[in-house]
C-alpha cells in the first residue's frame, strides 16, 4: 500500500516536470525568435548609431 502511494506520487511529480520542462523550452523558443527579430537594433548599437526614432 505505501509502495503505492509513493509510485503514484512520484508519477505525478514526474508529469510535472515535463509540463514545466516543455513551457522552459516553449520560452526559450520565444526568446530566441525575439531576439532574432531584433538582431539589427543590436548590431546598429553595437557599432554606436543613434537608435532614436
């Protein structure tokens, strides 16, 4: 009966994980793209231009 609870328990904690481990790598997707997206306005400020609209 214990060994079960314990399996059980863990089981879950273990769903949790990948859920959390997916969402990371879901941000870590977003991040990336934002960053690529912006690469110019990084480049330009880089070399010193002026970023003002």
């Amino acid at each position: 009966m214990l060994h079960q609870k314990w399996k059980d328990i863990l089981e879950v904690v273990g769903i949790f994980a990948v859920v959390a481990s997916l969402l990371f790598v879901g941000l870590q997707i977003e991040l990336s793209q934002l960053i690529a997206d912006h690469a110019d306005v990084w480049s330009e400020g880089l070399i010193g231009a002026d970023l003002s609209p």
